[in-house]
C-alpha cells in the first residue's frame, strides 16, 4: 500500500509540471482588454464608450476571446484592424510626443523646486541660528551657579 | 519666491500653454476642401499617392493617384456607420451608370473591422473597391469629422466636389454629368 501510495505521489509530481499551461492560465475577459484600448470613432478608451463603433470593438474582442486568444495577441489583432492609435498608448511621434516630455519635464521642475526649498531654508537656518537670551552680568551668573549647586546637592 | 524662479515658472507655464495650444490647433478641423469648393475651385486631393491596402486583399495597394485620368466618386464609409450602408445600394447602381464612362466609385473604409466590412460588400453586391484606412489617417487629411463623406474627383485628379453627409441621387445627377463630360 505504502509503495502505491509513493508511486502515485511520483507520477504526480512527473506529470504536474507537463500539464497544459493554458490550464493555469486565466482566460482572457473584456474588461481586462477594453480599458487598455481605444474607440477609436470618439478617441475615448473602449471601457468608457457607447459608440456604434465601440460595439463593434467589443464583439471583434468577444470573438478573439472565443478563440482563446491572450490579451496581448488580441491587442496585436486590433491594431491590425484598426491600426495602432488603437492601443492607448501615446505614439512615439509628432504633438503626441508631449504625453512623454511633459511629466518628464514637470518631473524635473518639481524635483528643482524642492532642492531650491531645501537650500533656502538651510541658508534661512544659517544665518538666524538659535536664538540666546541677553548675557548676565557676573553678579547674577555667580548667583545662578550657587541656585545649581544648591539644587543638585 | 525670488525673480529667477518666478520667471522660470512664467517660462515654463507659457510653454505649456503653448503646447495645449498647438495640440488643439493640430487636431481641428481642417475645411480647407470646403473653402476652396464652395469657392467653385478645384484643389488637389490630400495624400493622392498614398498607397492603402483593398479590403479584402490587404496585400495590394492602390492610392488615389492610380485612378487619374477617371472621375472618382471618393466615398468614407464604415459598416457600424448606419447611414454609410443605407447608401451603399445608391452607390452601386452609380458605380453600375459610370463603369462605361470612365468613372467609378472608389471606397474607403475606416476604423473598421474587415470582416464586417466585407459582409456588407458581400450583401450589397459591391463591385466597386474598397481601401482600407484602418486608423482614418487619409479620412484626417481631408477634414472628414462624420461620415459618410463623399468626395468627387475630376479627371485631372482634383476635387470637384464633396458631401458632408451621405449622397443623395438629386445630388449626384447634379454633380456628376459635367464633370463626366469632360476630358483628361
């Protein structure tokens, strides 16, 4: 029984790493694909728009989705359908350029902002250090050094 | 704040604005067509030598500049466009009265899924062709915001007309007999 018992686990573990991998894979849905592409009619992303196109959109997904398609394989199918302005991502040319350069560019002026904060405010700390009170005259400074004595001892 | 980092902010605020500005700028409309035909002028076609490929056989190409020398009833379609089909059956009997004149119809079908594209070819009978403008890159250029639109091309390969909105049959006996009448 015990040698049953270890055969079965050992096929098991032979077997398990052979199995599909589409078994652990998960299917692909709609909605994980049509909030990364565009309706390409209204220029909004797919998952936002009722369009007659947008319809047309989904069901060409649907369909790839039947097939057992990834969702990399349907993006790559759509923008051979509809070229790549379909995918919503900016292309790499012309105005959209700008949806690359402008957080960069904002990016860089807030990091400039907080390092010309930071130097101004240390300059600010330098030149005011911490304020003391007025000197005592050495009558009070000995009469302070007795009052400490006293109250340590 | 001191005046060097102000004037870097202005600076930098202007050229986002101007930035936004040029965006909008570049993707108006553009009614240059519309200007020059109301004008009675006729005007080259946009990306005439822009090569497309046919639907239904994406590995042949043709541009609009093949068919000189024929007038051209350039028309922008899609199958989720309703009005496009609706007109489809006028277009084929048009395409029916030019084929012997030199003319014809010439599609062009945009942000379309081929298949269903070509079920309407298929229903209707179409034996006009069709290019495939996938992304409405040559339907940018010229200044189509709706569709259908229809475009007609003399035979010098300049336009001659346009319609915003699908065709209908009074419109093209009107357009269409003059521009047939005349030569290459």
């Amino acid at each position: 029984m015990r040698l049953l018992a270890l055969v079965v686990l050992l096929l098991a573990l032979v077997l398990l790493p052979a199995m599909p991998v589409s078994a652990a894979t998960p299917r692909t849905t709609l909605p994980d694909v049509e909030d990364e592409v565009m309706c390409t009619q209204c220029g909004t992303a797919l998952n936002i728009s009722e369009a007659p196109s947008a319809d047309r959109e989904r069901a060409f997904i649907r369909a790839q989705i039947e097939k057992g398609r990834t969702k990399e394989e349907i993006k790559a199918a759509l923008a051979e359908e509809y070229g790549p302005r379909v995918l919503a991502v900016p292309s790499r040319g012309g105005f959209d350029r700008a949806a690359f350069l402008v957080p960069a560019l904002l990016g860089l002026l807030a990091l400039g902002g907080v390092a010309f904060a930071a130097m101004r405010w240390r300059r600010m700390r330098d030149d005011d250090p911490y304020p003391t009170g007025p000197e005592l005259d050495r009558a009070d400074s000995r009469r302070l050094d007795e009052e400490l004595k006293a109250f340590k001892g | 704040m001191g005046k060097g980092p102000a004037a870097v902010v202005v600076v930098l605020a202007a050229a986002l604005v101007g930035l936004l500005s040029y965006g909008v700028a570049q993707r108006g409309e553009d009614r240059s067509i519309d200007a020059a035909v109301a004008g009675g002028e006729r005007i080259a076609p946009p990306s005439a030598e822009q090569k497309l490929g046919l639907l239904g056989s994406p590995e042949r190409t043709r541009s609009l500049a093949d068919f000189r020398g024929k007038v051209v009833v350039l028309n922008f379609w899609a199958s989720w466009c309703k009005p496009c089909v609706d007109e489809l059956p006028l277009l084929q009997r048009t395409q029916e009265r030019l084929a012997t004149q030199n003319a014809m119809v010439l599609g062009v079908n945009l942000r379309d899924v081929s298949s269903d594209a070509l079920g309407f070819v298929r229903r209707f009978k179409l034996t006009y062709p069709s290019l495939r403008d996938p992304d409405a890159e040559l339907a940018r250029a010229y200044g189509t915001v709706g569709y259908p639109e229809t475009f007609v091309i003399d035979r010098e390969g300049r336009i001659a007309a346009k319609r915003r909105g699908p065709v209908t049959q009074a419109w093209l006996d009107e357009t269409l007999p003059e521009l047939l009448a005349e030569r290459a």
